[in-house]
C-alpha cells in the first residue's frame, strides 16, 4: 500500500513537468518573431534614408489595375539592404503582385505575398559599397475587386541598413504610406464653366441724309441782236476855189498865200463822189 502512494506523486510530477513543457513549446511557436536581419525598428531619429509610395492616394473602380511605386531616397548615404513589410487587405485590394525595381539588383530572400503581408528583402552588389541617390525600390500592382477604402501601410519591421552605420542601427528616416479608394465611378474634377460675356449690342448709327446736289438753273444767254453800223455816206463838200484874182491887192495876196493846196486823198475823195451822182 505504501508503495502505490509513493508512485502517484511522481506520476503527477511527471505529468506536470511534461504539461510545462508543451506549454513552452505552443508559445514560442505561437509568439510572433521579426525576420533577424541584425537592424532595428523603423523610425531612427539619425536615420538618413525615406521611402514612400506614390501615388500616395489613388481613386479607381472595380477590377482595374492600378500601380504604385515604391521609391528610395538615400541622399549622400551608402545604402546597402532596405528589408521591406506591408499590410494589405486581400479582400478589398485583392493580391498584390511585386516587381524589384532597379536601386537594389539584388535580393536576400524571395518575396512573399500572403495572409495579409508583403515582404521582400534586397541588397546592393557587395562590391559596390552602398548605393547614393534616388531610385525605385519596387512596384506593386493591385486589382481591387470591391468598393470600398484601404491602404497599404509600412510596418515596424521595414528596415534600411548603410555603410555609415556599421553597428546595425535602422537608417530609415521616414516612410510614406498610401491610401486606396475603390468607388463604383470614378469623378474626376471638372473644370467650372467659364460663363460666356453676353455681347453688349453696338448701337447702330443713323446714316445722316446726303443732301442731293441742287441743279443750278441753266441761264440761256439770249445774244443781243448786235445792230449792224448803217454805212452813212459821207458827202464831201469841196472847198471853194477862188475862181481869179482880180487885183494885185494887198489882200488878195495874202488870201492866195494862205489857202493850202488840196491833199491827194480828198481829190480821190471828191472824185469818188461826183462819179456816184
């Protein structure tokens, strides 16, 4: 009798012990783990480098394709690996499909799109030193299937490591997320019409009369009646001749002295008249 009760306590001890143990188990499987890359969370108040997604709000209806990028800004630092998580919701966005871009050529891991999250992991050549500048990290297209809003957000585990920093710090600055909406129709802004100027009406001159030219009176000059000059005979009276002195007088000779021979065109003259007597 003594010896059945010593072997039920160690049973139950056994059975304890084992039950601590699954226990164990179930929650270190069950708990979740970020990906050890070695870098810590997102957000480093010395970080250096911004990602964002652009457009970083898109409108569309139903079953069309849309893209968005995902784009890298390193500046003057050496970028080496940029370690990438989103979330998505599968059933207002559907599936996203993920495309490396050409700022990192090269990957530590394959990309996974599932129960909700995306993940991707990629890295500069090692003999390059890090890569500076801009550039696009990935493309990511969408298909939602439903109306509805959502929006692909960056989580904790999004990390960016750079030869700057050799102790693993996250040198991610900031990251940008973006917002889907899904509408039956899409309004895009229209521009207001421009009212149209209702034209102020000319007012109309009123033609002014041209005066019509008067004609002048035509003035008919009757010709006076010139009278024609009567040729009025002239009738010459010959001067008497002193038939014959008779006495040698004084005055007789002297009345001889003084009376003037007769001009040639008075004899022509009194000739004239006595032929038309």
């Amino acid at each position: 009798m003594a010896n059945k009760k010593s072997k039920r306590p160690n049973l139950l001890r056994l059975f304890l012990i084992l039950g601590i143990i699954m226990l164990g188990v179930i929650i270190w499987y069950s708990y979740p783990r970020p990906v050890p890359v070695g870098i810590n969370l997102v957000g480093s108040d010395t970080g250096t480098v911004t990602l964002a997604l652009t457009p970083s709000s898109i409108s569309l209806t139903p079953n069309i394709e849309a893209t968005l990028t995902l784009s890298i800004n390193a500046g003057t630092s050496h970028a080496t690996a940029a370690q990438i998580e989103l979330t998505y919701d599968a059933a207002k966005i559907g599936t996203p499909t993920i495309t490396q871009g050409d700022f990192f050529t090269s990957s530590i891991s394959s990309t996974t799109v599932e129960n909700g999250k995306i993940n991707f992991t990629y890295v500069a050549p090692t003999d390059s030193g890090g890569i500076t500048g801009s550039g696009t990290l990935a493309t990511i297209k969408i298909k939602p299937p439903i109306v509805g809003s959502s929006s692909l957000p960056f989580t904790e585990n999004t990390l960016v490591t750079t030869t700057e920093n050799q102790t693993g710090t996250n040198m991610l600055k900031s990251a940008s997320d973006a917002t889907i909406t899904v509408t039956e129709t899409v309004t895009s802004a229209r521009p207001s019409p421009t009212p149209t100027p209702t034209p102020t009406p000319t007012p109309t001159p009123t033609p002014t009369p041209t005066p019509k030219p008067t004609n002048k009176p035509t003035v008919k000059l009757t010709p006076k009646p010139t009278a024609k000059p009567t040729a009025t005979p002239i009738t010459r009276t010959p001067a008497p001749r002193p038939s014959t002195i008779n006495d040698d007088s004084p005055e007789s000779f002297i009345s001889e002295i003084s009376s003037a021979p007769t001009p040639f065109w008075q004899i022509i003259l009194d000739w004239l008249a006595k032929f038309f007597q």
